[in-house]
C-alpha cells in the first residue's frame, strides 16, 4: 500500500490517458494520492477528479511563481473550498526564488496570508520551496505555522533543516531526486530522518525518478521512491510503505 502525497493529475500532460495512469498506479499498490492545486485552473481541474474518484484527495493553494497574479477574491474562494470534504490540505505554497515573475516581498506576503487562512480552516500546509531555505523556516516561525503542521514537499534541503522542519510539526516528503545517482543531499536526509517523519511522492508529471528521469513521471513510479529508502535505511520496502501510508492518512485525516 503506497499514498503518493504529491501528483498533478490536473496538469495538462495527462489530459489524454489519465485513467489509464490511474489504473497503473493502483496495479503497483498506489491506494491514495493527493491532486495539487495552485491556481484556479489546477484547483478547478483537481476537484473534479477527486469528486469522481474516491481514492484522490485535494490540496488548494497558490503558487508562490504566480502570487502577483492572486487577487484577494482568491484567497477568498481558497477558505471555501477547504470544506470541501474532500480538500484535506491547504498549499502547495510557499517560496521560489529560481523564478523571477512575483517579486520576493509579494511572495512572501501571499505564503503568510495563505499560512493564516490555513491556520483558520486547521488544514495541514503543503510547502514548495525553489532556493528559499532560510526565509520559508523564518515565516513558517514567525506565523506559528506548527499550529497545523503539513509536508515539505520534494525536500531538497540537508537534514539539519529536516530536522528545524521536523521540530515545526512537518513531513518532510522525498520524491524522484532521491534516486538520482548525484542527490547527494536526499540519500542524507533519506538515511538519518526517522521513518516516523517521512512521507513518499512523486510530483508528477515532473521530476521522475531513475530509471525514467527525464522522462513523464506518473503515480505508480513512487514505488521506485520507497526502494531507494529502503535500501538507503536496510530496512524492506513493505515497512517503508506501511509508515509512509499511515503518517500520510494521520496527516490529512483520511480514515
């Protein structure tokens, strides 16, 4: 049983087969994931597909490459949505300092608001974080963002700020990088961050791990995430599995 905590299902390169993506994903265990939203195209998009299948989940946010373009009526329509009873995250959010579309300060002022908002509705957060370390710790600090916890999703980061993340109520997520021959960084943090902490994805369709880097990534390839684990902690892959699955259900409350 595998829960990948990161897909974009609703992202226009499964437009044509996403059924057949699905029904593969759920041939090599893939029992729950959660489709990510993070403009009102994808949010719209994921909602339909979590009301068609029972076992997607949703995440709403804005993403922090387009937070000039949010406007305070999104925000708005973001607070309804999280009683939607399948929307069971707030995000993906946060800071990308590689892009340079929304400036910082704007950036970091819709990453805030969209901690409060989520702190108001008490949803776990979903992080996105492109070379934006130090500031992400510092806001997710200063707005008391452990109140409601959530996943550093496809963390890239070393495992003393695993560790900071961990102390803040936070997941830290591993996904396709951590098969890469030169991820120097995850196979670390993949090794030394208790099991107890860690949640598997995939972020597809990006970032596809070994052997299919380069290529579509999809759902049922975050089984090659748990191997590489596995291995890295000498324990079997089912163990990887069963924990992973369960923090993530204990996270987003799914029963």
């Amino acid at each position: 049983m595998l829960f990948d905590t990161h897909v974009h299902l609703n992202a226009e390169q499964f437009d044509e087969d996403v059924e057949e993506v699905m029904e593969r994903a759920k041939e090599t265990g893939v029992e729950y994931m959660v489709v990510v939203g993070f403009d009102r195209p994808t949010i719209n998009r994921a909602l339909e597909l979590v009301e068609k299948y029972d076992f997607l989940y949703a995440s709403v946010g804005w993403h922090p490459v387009d937070a000039i373009d949010m406007e305070e009526e999104d925000l708005q329509w973001i607070e309804e949505l999280a009683s939607h009873p399948k929307v069971v995250a707030i995000g993906e959010m946060g800071l990308d300092y590689h892009w340079d579309k929304s400036p910082r300060d704007v950036q970091q002022d819709v990453f805030r608001k969209q901690i409060q908002l989520a702190k108001r509705v008490k949803l776990p957060i979903i992080i996105h974080n492109r070379e934006a370390t130090q500031d992400i710790v510092d806001i997710l600090r200063e707005e008391s963002a452990q109140e409601v916890g959530g996943i550093m999703h496809c963390f890239s980061g070393s495992s003393e700020v695993a560790q900071q993340c961990i102390d803040m109520n936070f997941y830290i997520s591993l996904g396709g990088p951590v098969t890469f021959k030169n991820a120097k960084k995850p196979k670390e943090v993949a090794k030394e961050i208790p099991l107890d902490n860690m949640l598997v994805e995939t972020d597809c369709p990006f970032l596809a791990p070994h052997p299919y880097r380069g290529k579509r990534n999809e759902p049922a390839y975050v089984r090659l995430v748990a191997q590489q684990i596995a291995e890295i902690k000498e324990i079997t892959v089912e163990e990887v599995e069963e924990i992973t699955t369960e923090n993530a259900k204990r996270l987003f409350g799914i029963m």
